[in-house]
C-alpha cells in the first residue's frame, strides 16, 4: 500500500479571518497581547538595560511580557537593542525568519534604530529597519528601562488595534 504525496496548498488566515466575529478578533488580539515571548537579541550596552527591565524594579512580566524565549521559534517578539554591523545583519534576518507569525520586532536604542553614534561608520547598518520590519521604535542612548516599558505598551496597543487580515495579508510579517 503506497501512500501518494499530494501537494495542498498552505493555509492562510487572511481570507478566513475576514469571516471571524468581532469577539473572536477581540479575544485573538488580547491573548497575543498579553503573552509576548521575547528573543532578546543583545548586541550592546542596550542589552543591560533590557536585563534591567525585566528585573524586579520594573517587572515586565506584569504586562504579559515573558522575558528570555528559548529561542526564536517560541518567540513572538524581537527586541534589537545595540549596534547592528553589516556582518551580523544576515544573523538578524535569519533568526527574525525563523519567528513564527505573527511576529513583532521592538528597536530599542539610537544604534538599532539608524546607527547611534557610529552611523558613520562603514561596518554599521543604519538601523535595523533596513533588514527587517519594526514595529516599535524606542529611543535613547542608552534608552532607560521606562522607555522600553512605554514601548511594550505602545506595541501592545497596535496588537489590540490590529486585524488578522492586515496582519497577514500577502502570507507573512
């Protein structure tokens, strides 16, 4: 008995979203609100302010925010904090690639955001956006741990504002 591989096409959840009560989009939007798994990718002296954050001053984890995702493939959100050279740009991409939808991306600090004070440099990218899609920018030098505190809220905002169809139109991030 030969099993014949049949070629189906992958599921989308644009069209079908459309279709979804106002409710279901409600409870959808705030369950990915207010269970965000972080990948912390930590390139300089931003990381400790990250580390700073999710310590028990600021505590994080009370907006739903858990810290220090396995990895990329259980995480739901990338906060980018340093400097991002042209030789660590394809790792970025990589690991943003291997996030599952959907997938948000936090710049934290003026070296992720276009450069900080090395913009003129020849190794550094100007800025993060330039290889993956942000959808919170925080700024600083280095950004305090409040800062990155607004941002999560201003993220979590754009979640509950957001429609499954937008979001996934045109198959991905």
């Amino acid at each position: 008995m030969a099993l014949m591989a049949v070629n189906l096409p992958m599921p989308t959840v644009g069209p079908v979203s459309r279709l979804a009560p106002k409710p279901m989009k409600f409870v959808l939007n705030w369950g990915r609100r207010y269970s965000l798994w972080v990948f912390n990718f930590g390139l300089a002296c931003c990381a400790i302010e990250f580390i700073a954050t999710s310590m028990s001053r600021h505590d994080f984890i009370r907006f739903g925010v858990i810290p220090f995702a396995n990895g990329p493939r259980q995480a739901d959100l990338m906060i980018v904090s340093g400097t991002v050279t042209d030789k660590m740009a394809p790792a970025v991409k990589r690991l943003y690639e291997q996030m599952p939808d959907p997938k948000y991306v936090i710049s934290f600090g003026a070296c992720s955001n276009c450069g900080g004070p090395y913009w003129d440099s020849y190794c550094v990218t100007k800025g993060v956006d330039q290889i993956i899609p942000v959808d919170v920018y925080v700024p600083g030098c280095p950004p305090r741990p409040e800062a990155l505190l607004h941002g999560i809220m201003k993220l979590q905002e754009k979640i509950a504002a957001e429609s499954l169809g937008d979001r996934y139109q045109g198959g991905g991030a």
